[in-house]
C-alpha cells in the first residue's frame, strides 16, 4: 500500500480537530435513515451491552461512540487492510469522511490512501450527502465512546 499524501495527510489531521463540531444534518430523519439502510449490518451498542439502535446485527462494526473514534479501530472487529491502513494514521471519525465514506467506501478509501488497489468491505452506499449527514446526525447523538467499543 501506498502512503498517504500530504495533502491527505493535512485532511485527516483537520479531521482530527473538527470531530466535536455540530452536525450539519437532521437527527431525527437519521434515525428514520438507519433504521431502513443501516440496521441489516449495523447496532449502536452502549459499553453496558445494550442495543441502543439497530438489532444486534454484528456484519458491520458498533457505531455506538463514533463521534471521535479512531477509523477502523472497533476491538474484535476484523476490518479489511485499507481501512486498517486509514487506521494507522489515527484518523477519526468526524462528519466529513464519514459522509463521503458512506456514500462510496472503496473510492473514499482509494482516494483518502492514494492506492487505486485500495477496497472496502462495505458494499452498501448512501444516496446523498444529505441522508450521509442525517445519518451521522443522529450516530453523533451517542456522544463519544472513550473505550473505542
């Protein structure tokens, strides 16, 4: 794999500042959005085991305590190499990548690490920018998780 440019570099560094900005999007039509697209892989689940959104489904990481956590660093997930990649630079999950993530994983993750090799696990995208906002709307209702869980 490729290392990151600088240009990405200097991205995923002003990402690292802004993880505790406001969200842009409507939490409530979020819920709606992650209750229909979100949930067949998807849970927010508390440290205290809890479902606090979705079923239980475990395809896709915990997304309870997003706001601020390490890309690709849920403890027991097994995630692909480029997101592990994304990773190791300790980029976080603020607004921006997690939007342009959703609404195509292998091209945000192509062109955050510059590898045309470079492929998500994530099959599913997002229609809009405006649901993707939505939908981190509301997944930033949970607060940080300190834990990474």
């Amino acid at each position: 794999m490729k290392n990151i440019g600088f240009a990405a570099a200097l991205a995923l560094a002003a990402s690292v500042a802004s993880a505790q900005d406001a969200p842009s999007g409507d939490a409530a039509n979020g819920e709606t959005l992650f209750g229909r697209q979100c949930v067949s892989c998807h849970s927010a689940i508390n440290a205290e085991g809890e479902v606090v959104a979705g079923r239980g489904a475990k395809t896709g990481p915990n997304l309870f305590g997003l706001l601020g956590r390490v890309i690709g660093s849920v403890e027991g997930f097994r995630y692909g190499d480029s997101i592990l990649a994304v990773a190791a630079t300790e980029a976080v999950w603020d607004e921006a990548p997690f939007v342009a993530y959703v609404q195509d994983p292998t091209d945000w993750l192509r062109t955050t690490l510059g590898d045309a090799r470079a492929r998500s696990k994530m099959a599913f995208k997002v229609r809009s920018a405006e649901d993707a906002a939505d939908i981190w709307a509301y997944l930033a209702t949970f607060g940080a998780d300190e834990a990474g869980q």
